[in-house]
C-alpha cells in the first residue's frame, strides 16, 4: 500500500522537485535522506534513484511505524514532520490520528486530508476495474546489469561500451548529477540495460 504514498508524492518521477528543496520519487529534504544513507553531494543524489531512495523510505517508514505504533499516524507523521507530530499527541494527550484531525490546530488540514488520500488512492490500485482503470497497461520492469568503471567516464562512454543508447544509461542512473560518474573513484558502479555487461570492460 506504500507505493501508492509515492504517487501522491510525485508520480513517480524521479526528477520530481519542490521550492523546498525536496526531490526524488519519495520527495527526500536533503537532511533527511543523509540521515537515512543516501549519498547527496555535487555529483551524486541518490534521492533521484528510485532503488536507492526506495530502501531508504523503508527504513523511514518502518521507524515511523516503530515510533507511533499505528500507520495513520505514520503517514500523518510523513507528511508533516516526526517532531511536529510528537508535539502535537503531547498537547492532546491521544495518538488517534481522527480525534486530532477533529481539534482545532490538533493537525494541519492537509495532514488530516493526507492519510485518507494515501488509503483511497491504494483501494483504487488495488481494484482498478471497480474504478475504470482496468484498461491501463504496466510498463515492464526495468531489467539492468551492473558494471564497474575504474575511473570518471561520462554516460556518453559508458553507452557505447555497452552497446546501449545515451537515454537509456541516463534514466537508469538518474542520480547521477554531471552526466558523469564521481571523480576519484575507482570501480564506482552504474547500471546498463541487461546484456550490456558482456565484453563492457574491454570495450571500454
């Protein structure tokens, strides 16, 4: 039921930004996704990599979870702040995530319209064709191998030693600031689409 919590947040595109600085298909603030592992500097955000981002998410998502004993209120916690939540169950004494909707400054609005918009968009996923949306088509998955290159190579390179289209390498590593990988590492690791692994070390 999760991913539907990132489609609300930005439709699942990776390059998703807001004036807050957050990013990625999580929406990630900068702060946050370091706390929770990710690798954001002047080459690399790992918020824009859905796999990466993803299993951070899930971590924040289990703790949320550990912390407040209840989903509701973990997505309402999501969406407006752990320490914002916390202050708010202590001013009220209750951590029933209705009763606070329902005092005044108890949440925000949009909170209190947040997690119901989280379970409804997930009842709808669940049963497309009771909503008309059985006639949409999932992409495939995306398929990919990974390589090592022993120092900083462009994606332009990267692509033709795998035999593979400039686009391609660029949306399977869209953390990837420069177009670029960092310079000054050695074996860093990027994504070609499958069969693009074979030969990749000598072409290159």
């Amino acid at each position: 039921d999760l991913l539907y919590v990132a489609m609300i947040e930005s439709g699942y595109d990776p390059g998703e930004s807001s004036s807050a600085r957050a990013l990625g298909v999580w929406q990630f603030m900068p702060q946050g996704g370091r706390i929770y592992g990710l690798r954001i500097d002047r080459w690399v955000d790992e918020r824009r990599d859905p796999l990466r981002s993803t299993i951070a998410q899930m971590d924040y998502f289990a703790d949320l979870h550990q912390r407040f004993a209840d989903w509701h209120v973990a997505l309402a916690a999501f969406n407006m702040g752990y320490g914002a939540m916390l202050r708010s169950i202590a001013r009220y004494n209750t951590n029933d995530y209705y009763q606070l909707c329902e005092y005044e400054n108890g949440l925000p609005w949009e909170t209190c319209l947040y997690t119901p918009k989280v379970l409804a968009t997930a009842i709808v996923g669940h049963n497309r064709a009771a909503f008309g949306f059985d006639k949409v088509k999932e992409p495939p998955a995306e398929a990919w191998e990974e390589v090592a290159v022993p120092t900083s190579v462009s994606l332009a390179v990267i692509a033709r030693a795998a035999g593979a289209n400039e686009t391609d390498i660029k949306r399977l590593n869209p953390h990837l600031r420069k177009e670029r990988t960092p310079p000054g590492e050695s074996g860093y690791v990027v994504r070609v689409p499958r069969g693009g692994k074979a030969d990749f070390s000598r072409k290159l």
